[in-house]
C-alpha cells in the first residue's frame, strides 16, 4: 500500500470506527475489529507513534472480551508485536511474540501457518535484539515447515528464504547465504513481479551479500537499481527506502567513494530521525557511520559532536553492547585527532576493553576482524603522540596478534 492509499485508508475507517462506537459501543467484536484495521493503516502509513497505543489497546479489550487465547486475541497480539518490532521496541516485541508463538502452537498447531508466520516474526526479533544463536534454528525450523505445509513458492515460505539467508548473511556465512538469496531473488521476480516491495527486500539483502563478499562491482549498481525503485515505489522518505540508502553509503565507502558515502549518510540522517526517531537503533546507526566515514576524512572536529550523540543513545540503550564500546574508541578517536589527548584516553582504553570483553558477540559480518585492531591502533597513536614509549610498545605487541589493515567496515544493520 502506497502512503497516499494509506492516508484514504485511514479516513475511511477513521469514520467507520467512530461508527461503530457509537453504534455498537466501545469494546463490541466488530469495534474492535475496526481498531485493529485503523491501527494497521496507521502502520502503513508509517504512523507508528499513533498505530502502537491503538494495537495496545485493542489487545486490551480483546484480550477482556474473546478471551486471552481466542484465535483474534492472538492475531492482536502478533500486530502489537509488529508495531513494537517496527518502532524499534524489541525488548517489548521479544516476549510478546515469544507468548503469542506458545499460545499459537497450543491453539492451532505447531504446523498451522498463522502459527510458523508468528515462527518467522519470533526469529527476526530475536536477529535484531542480537539474539542470532536463537534466531538460526527458528529460522531453519520455518523454512522446513512451510515447504512442506504451503509448497517451494508460496511467498510465506519465499520470505522466510530470505529471512534465513539474512541470517547466514549477518554470522559471516556468505557461501549459504549468495546462492539463497539468488534463489529467492529469481522465485519473487517470477511469482511477485520485479518491483514488489517483497522482491525489492529481496534485492537489498542480495547486494549486501554481495558487498560482504567484497563483490562490490555487483553490489553498487544492485544496491542503486533498489534505491530508484524503492524511491519509486515506496516515497523518498519509506523506511525500507532510508535503510537502502544507508547500506548504499557503505558500499561506495567500501569501493573507495568517500565523498558519495558521507554525502549520501548527510541526506539519510535527517530523514531518519524524523521517521523512525532520533534514537531508534537505524538512526543511530546511521549517525556512527557517518561519524566513522567524517573521521577517515580527518575532520576530527565535525566528527566530535555525532559520535558524542551517538555514544550518549547507546550508554542509555545498549550500555552493555560492543556496538557501545565500539562508539567509545571512535570518538577517543575524534578527540586524538585534535589533540584532546587526556579526554582521549579513557574513551579509547574502555572502548578497546569493553570490545576485547565482547569480541565474540560481534557480528562476522561487523567486521569484528577490524574493530578491535582498530580500537589498538588509536591507542598505540595515542601514546606515542603523548611520548610514552613502553606503553606504545604494549600495544604494539597487542596489535601484532591482529595481522589486518586498517580498514574499517561501517556498521552491518
């Protein structure tokens, strides 16, 4: 559904709502019907801030009025999930999709579809909390079940294809994840059309496939064809349109072109904060790229105030995240560059630790072969700057175990 279908839609069950409640009254089946459509447009619309307390109160009532595992109470509960899952809330969509997943299984079976979409939704909730060791066999488990229940094409079964090779994308096992998406890629052109929404998602996931296998000839025009298409077919502004574009600044970032890649993070940053909030983990993450890419262009100053913004969102959401730690280095990195070396230092050795302590929750695909050496480097510059020798050359020895280059990937989202 388009934004302008989306607001039509809205005003018609806007009015079809009111008309039931005044008809029907507040918490009738069919009222509560028309809250869960109103909600969902609302969603569409990519009005999450009005959507969530809608979907909250119609889980209330239905919960109260069919029951708590009445087949609508649970269809409630999965769109609350969604709406907190879109809006960034994974602490509050986890549970509920993990409490839906177990009535459903109850209610309709472990095999029911409503029941392995519930799987499927549970799996990418646990991936973007960084529950990846959870999400895996779920994944795998959907996969399996709805090959056999809806058949190889059935675009269920298609999205959990691409579910599962975003997963294998994300824990570095790029020799899975190509071939599915390629897969996939070609089953949604033939069965949705080449500019589907779900086939665009498919192209995404692909070209950052590709951009991870260091295939950056073929990621850059696949990531561009997405970005004109998604623009095309979604608005400017869509979220699925804004995570493109920042995925396409990696990869000019990646091949060399600096210039686009901050430029391009330049145009996405406003709009991401307008769209999904100034602190919902996309905007943030968009904010620590640029921060990384206006550092490689040595403007330390301009880089100071995004990474302190960033760092600051992350201590208060993530405080125990490397994401965190990793955001410490970089701006110890900012403040090393202007010669700040006593506000540098504490930032750049909590940020190495905190990140050494956690190098195994780092995605592959993180770069987690890069970080951590990095994080070294801005410590053996800083002491040398501040001509202290024998602390310089503990962290030389460090680095020695870390025999990569410099080069540093932006963050993976």
């Amino acid at each position: 559904m388009g934004l302008g279908e989306a607001s039509l839609a809205v005003e018609v069950l806007q009015k079809a709502l009111a008309t039931r409640k005044a008809k029907l009254g507040p918490d009738h089946p069919d009222t509560l019907d028309s809250m869960d459509h109103l909600a969902t447009a609302y969603q569409a619309g990519d009005q999450l801030a009005k959507a969530v307390p809608l979907f909250e109160e119609t889980l209330e009532k239905t919960k109260a009025k069919l029951g708590p595992d009445h087949p609508d109470t649970l269809a409630s509960m999965n769109n609350l999930a969604l709406a907190y899952y879109l809006s960034g809330q994974l602490a509050k969509a986890v549970p509920l999709y993990e409490e839906s997943l177990e009535k459903s299984k109850a209610k309709r079976g472990p095999d029911h579809p409503n029941t392995l979409i519930t799987m499927h939704n549970l799996a990418r909730a646990y991936q973007a909390s960084g529950q990846l060791t959870k999400a895996m066999p779920l994944y795998e488990e959907t996969l399996e079940k709805q090959k056999a229940k809806l058949g190889p094409d059935h675009p269920d079964m298609l999205a959990s294809m691409n579910s599962l090779a975003l997963g294998y994308l994300e824990s570095g096992q790029l020799a899975k994840a190509l071939p599915l998406l390629e897969e996939t890629l070609v089953k949604y052109k033939a069965k949705l059309g080449p500019d589907h929404p779900a086939t665009l998602k498919n192209m995404h996931n692909l070209a950052w496939a590709y951009r991870d296998s260091n295939q950056l000839a073929r990621a850059v025009p696949l990531y561009e064809e997405t970005l004109v298409k998604r623009k095309a077919k979604l608005g400017p502004d869509h979220p699925e349109t804004l995570v493109t574009m920042d995925h396409l600044a990696t990869a000019y970032q990646a091949s060399g072109q600096l210039a686009k890649a901050v430029t391009l993070w330049e145009e996405a940053l406003p709009k991401q904060k307008a769209k999904f909030g100034a602190e919902h983990p996309q905007t943030v993450g968009t904010m620590a790229n640029l921060g990384l890419a206006v550092l490689q262009q040595k403007k330390w100053a301009d880089a100071e105030p995004l990474l302190r913004d960033c760092l600051a969102i992350r201590e208060k959401h993530i405080p125990d995240s490397w994401l965190t730690f990793d955001t410490q280095s970089m701006l110890g990195g900012a403040l090393l560059g202007q010669k700040k070396y006593a506000e540098a230092e504490p930032l750049l050795l909590k940020g190495y630790e905190g990140m050494k302590t956690r190098e195994k929750t780092i995605p592959k695909a993180g770069g987690a072969e890069l970080r951590i050496p990095e994080a070294v480097d801005r410590l053996i510059e800083l002491y040398t700057a501040i001509n202290k020798p024998a602390e310089a050359n503990k962290w030389q020895a460090e680095r020695a175990k870390y025999p990569q280059g410099k080069t540093k990937k932006p963050e993976t989202k």
